[in-house]
C-alpha cells in the first residue's frame, strides 16, 4: 500500500532520519553503503558484523537523509553485549521521520517475525523495502509475497531492491524524500557519518577479522585505537584487537603472525582508499576476560548508548 505523498513539495528542502531495520544478514549495511557512495558500514556474512548503531549522510540539493543502520536481532547470546546491541536496535526506534523494515525477497525467518514485533506499535510511517531481487528466477513469486507481508502491517510504500548490484535504489530515494519533513540541514553538507575516522579505523579492522574467522568467534573480538596520528611520513594508526581468552589471541595471531599480518594489510588498503593518504598501521593482540559480559569494560571499549 502506498499512502499520500503529501509531504513532498518539489522545490522545498526536506531533512529527516530513516533508521534501517531487519535481521542479520539481510542486507542492511550495504544498503547504506550504496546510498551514502562510500563504505561507512562494514559488511560481512556472518552475524553481528554491526555491533552499534551507524549514521550515515546524505545531502543533496533537495534533501539532507540521515540513514541509521542498526545491529541485526539475535537471540542467540544473552550477555551484556547483546543487551548493549537491543539498546541501540530500540533507540534507533525512537524520534525518526521514517522506518525501514528490510527483508530478503522470497525468504520470511523467524528473524524477521521478532523485528516485526518489535515495531508493531511504532507509530512511524514505515517502509517496506525487499533486498536481493536479483536472485529471484521467478518475478512472479514476488507479488504474492509482497501481498503477504503487506498483510503483516500497513507500509506507506514497497519497494524491491538489489542493493549489490544497486537496482531500484534511486526509486527507493526517491521514495524516502516524499515521506521525509520539510526542514533544514543539520549537519555540513560534506558530512557522511557522526562517527570519527578512529572508528571507522577499528571497524576495517573488525571486518577483515570477521570475514576471516569462523561463526563464533568474531562476536567475542573488538578493536580499539591507541594512536591515530597525521605525520609526515602519512597517517600512523596503532590498533589493539581485543579477545576473551588465550587460544582466540592464538587463533587471530596466527601461525608466525601471519594471519595477523594479512589482516593488518588489508586493513590498511582500505583505510589508505578512505582517508586518501599513506597509512602505517601496527596492530596487536590482548586478552581480556569475559569482556562481552562486562558493562564496564564494554564502556570502556566505546560501547554506550
């Protein structure tokens, strides 16, 4: 269903925040990634690659969207890092222009029934957009879906998308502005995120280690940054990638550094196409127990709401 656009007037300015919402793996990340034009939210197979919640920018002569991309709902841990990441799933919730509720084309999980009850009594005009079109062999599957879900909840609109292989995305920005208020920019026009680059620093790091390791382990890893430093030479970055326990330190080490080695370089790759200069990272490995379960060291490590 597609409600009145009433909001939209062609010569006024709109501003508004769209949070991005849906299971693991469903492709939310690489959604914002393709909207904002750059790689703000690092991406992987594998559950819990977003840990916290991501704002990313995007101004153009007509509108200023703030995307907040969130974790994906998972009940699969019960400790304090996975109650840090509910938090950050429900404040997204909250003071938002519109909601986007991001499924898989052909594939309703029990995932996604969790999310849709968490938002049935959100008030905020919400979006229904469908990922991973590309994959279907058979488009007429598609409509008989989308009259299924559309009888789960009231959208303003639905959208099908590929966001890899950016199909339909300029329909669905279209769309997002129609719905959004008339306003005023509230960030500079050449903002992409409210995160720093000592941020995106650790989380390139993350995704390599993640894309890397098996299932279990990259949700008991974190990275911060010790040094972040403009000088001569380039940008120097020192990084400590934090584990819970000996034999994970081995694991992420490698045998003779080496994986730890791989890891860092191609890290650096990325950082060097990002910020657009030389990087000299150095990165190291520290236990520190049971550090999921801990509030105090989660604040410690940036984890706040």
């Amino acid at each position: 269903m597609t409600l009145n656009k009433s909001n939209c007037k062609p010569d006024a300015f709109h501003f508004g925040y769209v949070t991005i919402i849906g299971r693991p793996n469903v492709g939310k990340s690489t959604l914002l990634n393709r909207l904002i034009g750059e790689k703000l939210s690092i991406t992987s197979r594998k559950p819990q690659t977003t840990q916290r919640r991501l704002l990313g920018i995007k101004t153009n002569d007509s509108s200023q969207v703030v995307y907040i991309d969130t974790p994906g709902i998972q009940s699969k841990y019960k400790d304090a890092m996975n109650r840090y990441m509910h938090r950050e799933i429900k404040n997204a919730l909250s003071d938002i222009d519109v909601l986007i509720l991001m499924v898989e084309a052909l594939k309703w999980m029990p995932a996604d029934n969790e999310i849709l009850e968490l938002i049935k009594d959100n008030k905020t005009p919400t979006m229904l957009v469908i990922n991973k079109v590309d994959k279907i062999k058979d488009k007429d599957k598609l409509l008989p879906y989308i009259r299924g879900l559309s009888a789960k909840k009231e959208f303003i609109d639905v959208v099908p998308i590929s966001s890899s292989k950016n199909i339909n995305i300029v329909n669905l920005e279209n769309s997002i502005r129609s719905f959004l208020p008339i306003g005023v920019a509230e960030f500079p026009e050449d903002h992409m995120t409210d995160r720093s680059e000592r941020y995106l620093a650790s989380e390139y790091i993350r995704e390599k280690l993640i894309q890397k390791l098996g299932e279990e382990l990259p949700y008991r890893i974190t990275v911060t940054i010790d040094k972040f430093a403009r000088e001569k030479h380039g940008l120097t970055i020192e990084a400590m990638i934090w584990v819970e326990s000996d034999s994970q330190k081995a694991i992420v080490i490698g045998k003779d550094g080496g994986f730890l080695k791989s890891v860092g370089e191609q890290s650096r790759k990325d950082m060097e196409r990002l910020f657009d200069e030389k990087v000299f990272l150095r990165t190291w490995v520290k236990v520190k127990k049971n550090w999921t379960e801990d509030q105090n060291l989660l604040k410690q490590f940036g984890f706040e709401n």
